[in-house]
C-alpha cells in the first residue's frame, strides 16, 4: 500500500504541474487578447474568449487522464484493464468522481483510483474557479464599458 500512496502522490504532482502550466499559458494568452493597456477587460469577444479557456482546460483534464491511463496501463496487472482504451475510460471515469461501477480495480489497487478521484475534484475546482474568474473580469468589462458609452452612471466613489 505505500508503493501505491507514493505512486499517486508522483501523479498528484505531475498533474498539478501540468495544469499550473497549462493555466498560467491560457491566463497570460487571455490577459494579451482581451485587456487593453490600462488592464480593462474588453467587452470583444467575451464568448470567444470563454470559449478558448473551455477547450484548453478541458484539454488538459484529458492531458492529465491520460496520464493517470498510462500509469494504469503500465502498472496494473494484465487482464484488470483489456487495453489502453478500458484504461483511459476508467481514468476517466474516475478523475470526473462519475464512478459508474462497471470496470473495478482489483483490491490491491483500489487506493490508487482513489487518489486519482480526489486528484479529479481538487483540479476541475481550479478549472472552475479559473472560469468563474474569467467570467467576472469580463462582467466587469461589460460595466465598464456601459459607464464609458453613458449607458449608466458610474457609482459614486468610482471611475
């Protein structure tokens, strides 16, 4: 069983590396598409935007399954997982907390998909978190620019 603790806390860490990297690109790349040099959010293509930061984060949830698949492809004994295709499935299956049921791993193992459940719910709340920043920025540039057209009057104590 520690093997095992070891083994996903290598996972747990390389998973975070990869979506530290992956989200410091996607805010940076963000930051030089949508602020203008004041650092005011546009109001352009916020759907777009949201749209990009989607698809980057979901590809690297499946960057990060795919991971945690091959380890389970390399480690597991034959015969617990067919094929890489059963192992990405059940990874992810698992990193997502879906839990259907049907593929198992065998008792000795079970710890590991553990890990990987909870490894699942710690970085799809960071992606949430990120894409509720997102959000907020671009609300923020809506208001912004509604104050700046005369749509509304700006609240007192503020530019």
């Amino acid at each position: 069983m520690p093997h095992l603790a070891l083994i996903g806390t290598v996972l747990v860490a390389v998973t975070v590396v990869i979506h530290a990297l992956g989200s410091t690109y996607l805010v940076r790349y963000l930051a030089r598409r949508f602020l203008d040099d004041r650092g005011h959010w546009g109001s352009r293509n916020t759907v777009f935007a949201l749209i990009q930061a989607a698809i980057v984060l979901v590809a690297l949830h499946t960057l990060e399954i795919m991971v945690w698949a091959g380890v389970y492809k390399a480690l597991v004994p034959v015969g617990e997982l067919a094929n890489l295709e059963t192992a990405v499935y059940f990874s992810f299956v698992t990193f997502t907390t879906l839990g259907y049921g049907d593929i198992t791993l065998s008792e000795g193992w079970r710890l590991l998909s553990g890990i990987q459940a909870l490894n699942g719910i710690l970085l799809v709340g960071w992606s949430t978190a990120l894409m509720f920043a997102v959000v907020q920025k671009s609300w923020q540039g809506f208001a912004r620019s509604d104050v700046e057209a005369g749509l509304q009057q700006p609240k007192p104590g503020r530019r």
